[in-house]
C-alpha cells in the first residue's frame, strides 16, 4: 500500500533585493527533488515565483546574476508625482522579455497567487487570475518607492503591507504542507552608520582659539557643552534608512502575527540583515545564502514529503 504525497506549498516572502535569496532556495529544493505543488508570492516572492512557474528562473536567474548599479538605475524611472518615487514602467517592459506578458494565472501548470493590498480599504487581494504580469506589478508596489497602480477599480499596493509570507494563501490553494520563506527575521540590532565627519579649516580653528581667549577657556567650553549633550554619539538616520527600517519592522511585525495562527510546516528564514532593500547587484551573494539555508533544513524538508 503506498502512500500519497500530500501538496506542497511554497510561500515566498517580500523583501526587495533581498528577494532574490529565492532564486537560491528554489535552485537547493530543485537539487533535492523537493518540487512545489502550489506556489504563492508577496512582493518580490511575486516576482520571483512566477518566474518559477512560468519555467523560466534559470534564464532569470542569470539575469539577475549580472545586475550591477548602473544596470538597475537604467531600470528606474523616477517620479515626483504618483505616490511614490518610480514608476515602474521601464522594469515591467524589460520583465515582458523573460515573462510572456500573455500568460494568465490560471493557465499556468502550477497554482500560483500573487498578494497585494487594496489602499482604500486595506484589504487583502489575491489575484489567482488575469494577466500574470499586471498581478507582478502589483504586489511590487512598495510603498515610497514604488507608485501604487489602479487595477479593477481599486488602488494597490505591496502585499506585505497585509501578508508579507503568504502561508495562508498557499493552503487556500490546497497546498497540504508549507514552506515559508520569510526574510525579515535577522534585521534588528543593526546600527546607522555614521557619515564621514568633515575636517575642520584650520583658519577657523584659529580664529576659535583667539575669540575663546586661550586654549584652557576653550577645553572648559567644549567640555560643558559635551557634558549636557546626551546626543553627542548620535547617528541621525537618514531618510531612505528611516524608510527601510519601517518596512522591515512592519513587515516582521505582521509576520510573526500571522504566523502565530497559521504556521508553516517549515520556516526558512534566511539571514539577510546585511542586504539592503535596494542591493539588487547582490545576487550572487543572496542566492548562496538561499542554497545554504536550505541544505541546514534538510532534516526537516525531507519529512514533509512523506
């Protein structure tokens, strides 16, 4: 008597950049026979879960790989209108050369969902059918960086805003054993890192010294003002740092929430804290730490099939 393999399901978390530790995880599951029966994607997930589906991640993969800074700003077309700060259409029309922009979600071969959130409301969206691509776009739409977009009637934007690991999703679709892929897990405990102090003009140096009186009235000024500075070892966060930060601390925040009522039957969780939200031009890097989190779990990835 055999026994049947139940569904898998694999939930691919949001993250930006640091996205791209899919590509290592779906690569390492592949390498282990460990092939998905339902995959559901949050943002970059998204992204990167309809490449898996549409069979073309190894092709993306290598893309991705050869992405450096001058490549990605050459994808970015900034905006100072539109609630956010790029557009997006140059990245869609370059993605329309790795995914067929004909492809509808419910043709794929493999069931796939892509997660949004509707800005009026603020409820969840799972699109599970129509244009696959328009669903990517979507559940990109990061907010303040990305522009929301109207689809439906409605006003979108990023997934994580409401489900950054989509486990429940991945059940709705039937999946009977999931894997999440949450990269939000290791980010707090990192510092701001201070701007270089510029160098003080010598004249100027001078000139204090003379106006203080002598170099003895000057060591007692700075020394009082040290004294009642309780910031003097302050790093000012800057805006794109304030911006990250909220976004991981939201999303991990959610994250934990959901999964307390809906855990997955495995949890990769990666270490990404020192990708930041726009490294895209550090694939290689993330992609190997998809590889190794995936051979740590083994143990745990070769019970779920069975």
């Amino acid at each position: 008597m055999t026994t049947k393999r139940r569904k898998i399901g694999l939930a691919l978390g949001g993250g930006a950049a640091r996205g791209w530790v899919h590509l290592g995880i779906i690569r390492a599951l592949e390498t282990h026979g460990i092939k998905p029966d339902v995959v559901c994607g949050t943002s970059i997930g998204a992204l990167v879960g309809a490449a898996y589906v549409t069979h073309c991640h190894t092709d993306f993969e290598k893309w991705v790989l050869s992405l450096r800074k001058r490549d990605i700003a050459g994808l970015l077309d900034f905006t100072v209108s539109g609630g956010g700060l790029i557009e997006g259409d140059r990245l869609m029309k370059y993605l329309r050369t790795h995914i067929d922009e004909r492809i509808s979600i419910e043709n794929l071969e493999i069931p796939f969902a892509a997660v949004a959130t509707e800005l009026t409301t603020g409820n969840e969206v799972w699109f599970q059918t129509g244009n696959l691509l328009e669903a990517i776009r979507a559940s990109i739409s990061l907010p303040g960086l990305f522009t929301p977009v109207y689809q439906n009637d409605k006003w979108l934007a990023d997934g994580a805003l409401v489900n950054p690991v989509p486990v429940s999703v991945c059940r709705a679709l039937g999946a009977e054993r999931v894997i999440a892929v949450d990269l939000n897990s290791h980010l707090y405990g990192r510092v701001f890192k201070a701007k270089p102090a510029a160098k003080p003009h010598v004249e100027s140096e001078a000139r204090s010294e003379t106006k203080s009186g002598n170099g003895v009235k000057r060591w007692f000024n700075n020394s009082m003002a040290n004294m009642f500075d309780n910031n003097k070892r302050r790093v000012e966060p800057g805006l794109f740092d304030v911006l990250s930060r909220s976004v991981y601390i939201m999303q991990d925040r959610i994250t934990r929430s959901r999964m307390a009522g809906d855990p997955p039957d495995v949890l990769l969780r990666p270490d990404m804290s020192d990708i930041g939200l726009l490294d895209f031009d550090r694939a290689a890097e993330s992609i190997a730490k998809g590889v190794d989190c995936v051979e740590r779990h083994l143990p745990m990835l070769d019970v779920i099939q069975h």
